[in-house]
C-alpha cells in the first residue's frame, strides 16, 4: 500500500497558485502621502499596520481596528498604511512596509486579503496576520457594514485594538 504523500515530488506540493494582476501606472503621486510616509520612516517607527480594507462588516472592523491602534493606543510605536498606495505604486508607502521592522496585517477574515496583496509587490515579506474577527463576538452571519450599528462595529473595532496591543505591541 503506497501513501498518497509521495505520490508528489516536494516541488509539486509546495507549488503555489498565482494570479497576475495589471495595473495600470500612474504618474500621480499625492504629496501629502509621501511626505507621511517620509515622516514614518524618520520616525523610526517599528511597526506598520497593514489593514483589511473590505467594504464588509470584518473589513469594517478591521479597518477601524488599525486606525485605533496608529492613531490612538500607539502611535510612538505605529505607522498606519495605505493598502492602496502600497500595492498599486513603489512609492512611500511601500518604502515604508519594506524599511519598517515589523508588519502586522489585521486581517478582517481569513482569506487574509490585505498581506496577500503586499506579498504580491514585497516577496520577502513576512507580516504578523491578525484575523481580526476572530478577536470579536458578533453574528458570523452577518456580511454588509449596515447589519450591524456603527457604535457595536466601534466597539468591536476597539476591544480587538486593545487585545492587538496588548499581544502583539507589548514591550
């Protein structure tokens, strides 16, 4: 009897599927961004918040979750990303993933959207992924960010910022 495991050579199952993505490029680049950016890499920030930013209700959270963090609980240690920026130009915001010692995804579910995408235009990168519902108690069932009322998505957004913190921003 032969197991099924070595029916496949390593290289076979440790092969990745990829989808190519165009996108389009830009000349554009909005200064106000750069200059964030620059300011966060000066800073010395070590960590950069990579979000969730789904129109979902976990997206919702998680989005409000990163915000929480970078802007409230710890913005010495946080520097807040944008996804689109990042991902769709080699500009400051991805300079700032790269340069940052640390990259910590809030992830709104566990398709994991968010550091898929930078792993796409960042190969070495390695985040933290934090599935942020799982941080909360809510209706799994629910889906849109109008099922549930915006101070309990507030709510859940700052009880899973607090537990972030605490596990993964702790000194």
């Amino acid at each position: 009897m032969t197991n099924c495991c070595t029916c496949f050579s390593e290289s076979e199952t440790n092969k990745k599927d990829f989808e190519v993505v165009k996108i389009e490029k830009t000349k554009n680049v909005c200064p106000m961004c750069e200059d964030f950016a620059k300011e966060q890499i000066e800073n010395k920030k070590p960590i950069a918040v990579l979000s969730c930013e789904g129109a979902c209700l976990r997206g919702e959270i998680a989005r409000q979750a990163a915000n929480i963090i970078c802007f409230k609980l710890s913005p010495e240690k946080t520097s807040r990303i944008c996804l689109g920026g990042a991902f769709t130009k080699n500009t400051g915001q991805r300079n700032l993933v790269r340069s940052t010692p640390k990259v910590l995804a809030l992830e709104g579910c566990f398709i994991k959207c968010s550091s898929r995408m930078m792993k796409g235009v960042i190969d070495e990168l390695n985040p933290e992924i934090v599935v942020v519902d799982t941080l909360c108690d809510f209706d799994k069932k629910l889906f849109a960010i109008n099922d549930l009322a915006e101070e309990k998505i507030r709510e859940l957004a700052t009880n899973a910022a607090n537990k972030i913190v605490e596990k993964y921003l702790a000194v």
